[in-house]
C-alpha cells in the first residue's frame, strides 16, 4: 500500500531555531500533500496545500512567512518552521494522495513531534 | 464554512458494538471518510462513504446520509486495541482544489 515518510520524528531545540521537516511518498507520486498540525487532545487542524512545482496554499490564520513549504518534486515536499518558538510546540503531520481521484484515502506520515524549549 | 461535531468522548465494553455519530456542514462535499489515530501516531484510514448508504469492511462499517449531513462509524466486537480516537473528515471542494477537514475526534475507551 501507499507509504508516506515523514522525518525527523522528533525534535527538540532551542528557541528562535528553524526546524526543516520532510514528506516523502515511497511508493507514488504525489502532486498534492497536506501539512496538519495537532496539538494536545485536539483535531488535525489543516495548515497549508503543498502543491508541487507551485506555491503552497495556506489556510486562514496560518503565516506563510512562519512556515515555510517547499515542494521541490513529485516525492518530496519540506515543511521549516523558521525562528520557532515555543508556542510553535506541537505534533505536525504530513499527508498525501496517490492521486487526483476523489476517492482515494489520504495517507498520513508518522508525524514531528516538535519541541521548542 | 465547514463545521464537523462528533463526541468527545465514548466508552464501551469488550466484544460490544459502539456507533460514533458525525454531522457535517460544508459547502463543496465530495466524501466522508474516517480514521483511527492511537496516542501519539498517525491517523490510519478506516473508511470512505461518497454515496448514501453502508459500506461494510469487516468488524467496522461507516454510514452515510448527504441530506441530513450525517455519518455514523459502527465497531463490532470490541476489542481492547479500539481503544483510540476516531476521526471524522469530510473533503471539501470549495475552494478550487479538495482538503480534507477533520473533526475534533472522539476518544473511544474500551473497558474489559
């Protein structure tokens, strides 16, 4: 079946660092991924549209300047959180289809853990 | 705008069958789906309704009314490792390209 990668799993760092994540479809092309964030005991709340070889489509309230999308090719889309802090804590997730068709499940990666201290 | 309510929470005993309900508004619906996400990981998928009806995957069957902006997920023989939160999402076309938006999730508990 459809493997999303997603790495590192888990970071902790300093405040005012940037922390790149990456997504990668193992076995498929994805053109479209997603970017989630989680925090505690809540939802997946959808960030941003990553779509490749074109800008990232952001969702209301999510600063396109904090978080930065790349989706260099059909594999591979990168997510940095720049000069995070500690507010900036969460689960950040991952996601992409196999393709276009409406009824295909999106497959998620295993998820960042992100600790900011 | 989309709005997705599901419960908070729900408990149920071993080798039951437990329903979690999930009512929906959305302007662009194209597909109801749900997932199972266990502390700490990642969603896994469970099911996907487009049209009205049942859809049966063994011990775990989802329903769906586009009418009334209704889905319900329904667990057969419980057992411990149900235990996790399910999610709601619905995918939305508006917009120009399809999102999937997530419910809050229920926690479902299931006790011996």
């Amino acid at each position: 079946g459809a493997v999303v990668s997603q790495h590192p799993s888990w970071v902790i760092c300093k405040s005012g660092t940037s922390v790149k994540i990456e997504c990668r479809s193992l076995d498929f092309q994805a053109t479209t991924m997603f970017w989630y964030r989680q925090f505690p005991k809540q939802s997946l709340m959808l960030m941003a549209t990553s779509n490749e070889g074109s800008k990232a489509t952001y969702e209301q309230g999510v600063e396109k300047d904090k978080f930065l999308i790349n989706h260099a090719s059909l594999t591979l889309s990168t997510l940095t959180v720049t000069s995070a802090h500690p507010e900036d804590s969460s689960f950040y997730i991952c996601s992409a289809r196999e393709t276009e068709g409406s009824n295909q499940p999106q497959h998620f990666g295993d998820g960042t853990r992100l600790s900011i201290l | 705008g989309q709005n997705i309510d599901q419960p908070t929470e729900m408990t149920a005993t071993e080798g039951a069958i437990v329903q979690i309900n999930c009512t929906y508004q959305t302007s662009g619906f194209n597909g109801l789906f749900w997932y199972q996400q266990h502390a700490g990981e990642a969603p896994t998928f469970l099911s996907y309704n487009v049209l009205d009806g049942l859809e049966e995957k063994g011990r775990f069957s989802s329903f769906l009314s586009r009418s009334k902006g209704y889905s319900y997920l329904l667990l057969k023989e419980l057992q411990m490792k149900d235990s996790a939160s399910y999610l709601c999402a619905v995918r939305d076309l508006s917009g120009g390209y399809n999102k999937l938006i997530f419910g809050a999730g229920t926690r479902l508990a299931v006790h011996p």
